[in-house]
C-alpha cells in the first residue's frame, strides 16, 4: 500500500541514505577558505625521475609550491630558472590575461559569438608550454590559449577563428575559441568533455611506436574526469607506459556545480593516479614555478620511459565558466578575490622584484605594451569581418576540411551547387 514501509525493512537497522554535495558558499555567503590545507611552500619532496609511482603516492595528497609568501623560490621543486625566462612566462601571462579581456568586450559587444576567459589560471598554460619542448603535442581543453600565445602563434590568426570570420582557416566550422593549430603541436580543440584524453594516448603511443622524440601533454577540468574517456585513456596509458602527460585543471567549479560532484570531498584528483599505478603530483597551479618544474619533471619520466604522469593544478576559477554563464547564480562573489593561493601573474612578478630583476613601474609598461599590442591585432582581424557582417566564407567551402579525401557524393553535391547556382545568375553572396 502506498506510503507503507518497504516488507523487508529490517526494524533494528536504520534506512539507507545518499550524500549530496554542497559547495562551501552560496551567493550571498561570507567567504573564508580556512578549510583549505595549503602545505608550507617546498615541504614536497622531489622524487627521482625513474623512481617507481608507488614510492611518492604521498605527493598526490600534498600540494608542490616554490614560490613562498615573500615572493622567494624554495624548495627542492624550485626550478632555478634564468631571469629571462621567468620575464618570458611573466610576459606570456600578461599577454594571456590581455588577449581574454579584449575579447571578452568583443563579444558584449556582439562582434562574436561566445568566448571563455582563463583569468587565474594563466600559469597552468603557459608554464607547462615553456617546461615543454615546442614540439610536444599539446591536446588542450578549452581554457588553455596560452599554449599557443606561449609559443609565439598569431593572435590575428586566433582571432580570425574566434571572429568565424573570412580569415578563419576552419572556415567557420569550429565554434569560437575551439583553434587547431598543427604548426603549434596544438591539437583541435574538442566542446565533448575529454575526448583529447585517449587522443592524446594513441598519439603519445603512436609516437612511442615510431621511435620518435616528442611526447604528449593533455589537460581537462576537474569536472570532467567523471567522464568514461578520462579512465579509459588512463588505463591505456598505464598498460602501455605511454609517453603523456595527463594535466586536471582543478579550477573548483565544472559549469555550475562545484568540484564535489567529481569527487572531490573524498580525495584529491591527483589520487586518481594511484589507483592507476602512474605518477601523480597535486600542484600549486598558481605558482607558475610550481607547475613549470612538475611538468618538466613530468616530461623526462615520459621520455626515459618511465611511463604517463598525472598533474593536479590546484586553482581556482575566477571569472564565469563562459560568456554564456553568471556565476554569480551559483556561488558567493567573494571567492575569487579570497581564494588562498593568490594570483599567478601577481605572484611571479612578485618573484621577479624579489630577486632584484623587475620592478612596478617596468611591469605597468609591459601591461600597457601587451594591450595595445592586443589592439592592434584585433583591428587587422576585424578587417577579415565579425559576426553578422553576412557571410564570411564561399558557400562551397562546406564541403571542405570534413573528410581527408572527399567522396564522390559530396563532390557530386558540390558541383550540383555550383551549377545551380551558375545557371541561376545569382551567385551566393561571398562578402
């Protein structure tokens, strides 16, 4: 009968129950991270490159950092890289952050269709490019454009993408943002959460096969490890020891729901690599130094055969999920400004003051330097066309770029569509 209790519910035992989780804050919540275990900046410990994964599984729960509330490099992770250097990622950061902001503006104001901003995470990108070689097949999620700033690739080209514009060497087919860029070993960005995952395994075994050099680096959010293409790559990866590097940008939030719904009040996301056998390392994803020594340590356990590792970058999120997104309906406004483990750009300049090779007035010219040179690529890029400008691309370049060889149907279609529109006298409008 309804509302009856269950025949077989045992008297002396109490009903069954499912946890839900709940996020620390909801908009509107006072913010204090307290809760938050930040290890003391270089108490990690350095393992060898060839020592086994089972050895250092205490370094998927700790937290590696160089960079030290002062602005010092410590630690046994500490890298020890040249001022030039630390100037370059400073820079690539900067120029990063610059890129988003202005096209962020470009699409309120209707020039594009959609964008996502990486502000906070700058360093999980950019370091990782400068600790790879150039070569290294990057396999990004959509929130890594500083791989390709990092490595010099053309802004205006990335803008014509973003723009879907008559300069779009995807020719409109790719949503914004989503660039493939081969000449950068930047592989086609994906909006199916983590297919890049076993993309990046069979090529880093492909790569493997053939004896070459290169390796493959790929990154997801943490949101998106709950996916079956997350385990299913790890599991290749660890069978094979394939040469990869698997990136989870734990950035706290997946679109609208905190990182608790992909596990993470039970345990780290680096943890996933235990269960693998692999390497895992949990890092300071705003520590730019931090992510760069752990993705060059990375790099060499691949190359020495010494199979995939596993990076957990520990940041935080600070704008919305896209401009298709108010995170404000879901989380207290006060988090970004209060999360512990401060700004990526702030801190490496800090570093570089520090040290005695930058300064404040240095660092604001280089602000405006990389704005305007921002700018000026976005003024030739618009000259290509923005969105609503008509259409952008010959109609017949539909059937371009889809198959490696096209099949007869679609040839038969497209000179179809060329005869039509011949004999008609109307030419589609190609401006």
């Amino acid at each position: 009968m309804a509302g009856d209790a269950h025949p077989d519910l045992k008297p002396n035992l109490r009903p069954l129950s499912l946890h839900v989780p709940e996020p620390r804050f909801r908009p509107g919540d006072a913010v204090d991270f307290a809760e938050v275990d930040i290890p003391d900046t270089g108490a990690a410990r350095r393992p060898d490159i060839a020592e086994p994964a089972r050895d250092f599984i205490d370094l998927a729960y700790s937290l590696v950092r160089v960079l030290d509330e002062e602005g010092r490099a410590v630690g046994a992770w500490n890298p020890r890289l040249s001022p030039e250097m630390l100037r370059r990622m400073l820079r690539s950061m900067a120029l990063t952050r610059a890129f988003d902001e202005r096209m962020f503006r470009a699409q309120r104001q209707g020039k594009t269709s959609f964008y996502m901003k990486c502000t906070g995470e700058e360093a999980v990108a950019v370091a990782a490019a400068y600790a790879l070689d150039r070569d290294d097949m990057c396999f990004p999620s959509y929130r890594q454009q500083g791989l390709l700033l990092a490595r010099d690739w053309s802004m205006v080209d990335m803008m014509n993408q973003i723009y879907s514009n008559r300069g779009d060497r995807l020719q409109g087919k790719q949503l914004p943002i989503m660039y493939s860029v081969r000449e950068a070993s930047f592989f086609s960005i994906s909006g199916n959460l983590t297919t890049q995952y076993p993309q990046a395994v069979g090529w880093a075994m492909a790569s493997a096969a053939k004896g070459d050099t290169r390796i493959a680096a790929t990154w997801c959010g943490e949101g998106s490890t709950a996916e079956g293409d997350f385990h299913s790559a790890l599991t290749f990866a660890t069978v094979y020891r394939a040469p990869v590097i698997f990136n989870v940008v734990n950035n706290q939030w997946a679109i609208s729901s905190f990182s608790g719904f992909a596990g993470a009040e039970a345990t780290t996301f680096a943890a996933r690599a235990v269960g693998y056998g692999i390497a895992g390392l949990r890092v300071d994803g705003n520590d730019a130094l931090a992510v760069y020594a752990a993705t060059l340590w990375a790099a060499e356990r691949a190359r020495t055969g010494a199979g995939p590792t596993l990076i957990e970058h520990f940041t935080y999120r600070a704008e919305g999920h896209s401009t298709s997104d108010d995170p404000t309906q879901y989380r207290s406004a006060g988090e970004p400004n209060a999360w512990p483990l401060g700004d990526p750009i702030r801190r490496l300049r800090d570093h570089l003051i520090a040290i005695g090779e930058w300064d404040e007035e240095r660092h604001a010219a280089q602000d405006k330097e990389v704005a305007e040179r921002v700018r000026t690529a976005q003024k030739e890029a618009e000259g290509n066309g923005i969105l609503g400008y008509g259409m952008l691309q010959p109609l017949d370049t539909l059937f371009d770029g889809v198959f490696e060889e096209m099949p007869w149907h679609l040839r038969e279609q497209r000179q179809q569509m060329i005869d039509e529109e011949t004999a008609s006298g109307r030419p589609w409008d190609r401006t």
